[in-house]
C-alpha cells in the first residue's frame, strides 16, 4: 500500500466543490481506493451544523479575496 501524502489539516477551512460550500476539516477517517477520505462539518443557518464524509481532492484552500484597487 502506498503512503498516501495529505495535504488537508485538521480545523483549516477549504471549498468542497461537491457541496460548493466552505466547510471546516475535523479529521481523516480512511482511505479509499487510495483517497483520503475526511470528516468535515458545514454550518446549516444559524449555528446548525452537519458532518460529512468527502474525498480530500473534493477540498479546495479557501483563497482570500483579491484587495480592491
């Protein structure tokens, strides 16, 4: 098996494009089919939060805005 290098940190915010929501990296749960696959919460409205499960190439860096000129 291969030693799959992970990119995503735990409590970092990141874009999930399968959700196209932001959401916070709790934690690896497994590997599948040599994805990491990470537990990751969305906040639903007012302080309602959900937990998934999504593959760690679904999690894009949450990018500053570019500054105005």
């Amino acid at each position: 098996m291969k030693k799959v290098q992970i990119s995503i940190q735990h409590g970092a915010e990141y874009v999930c494009t399968k959700l196209g929501d932001v959401v916070t990296a709790i934690q690896q749960v497994a590997i599948v089919k040599g994805l990491p696959m990470w537990e990751v919460e969305r906040k639903i409205g007012s302080g309602i939060r959900k937990r998934l499960i999504v593959s760690a190439r679904t999690l894009l860096p949450v990018q500053p805005l570019p500054s105005a000129v």
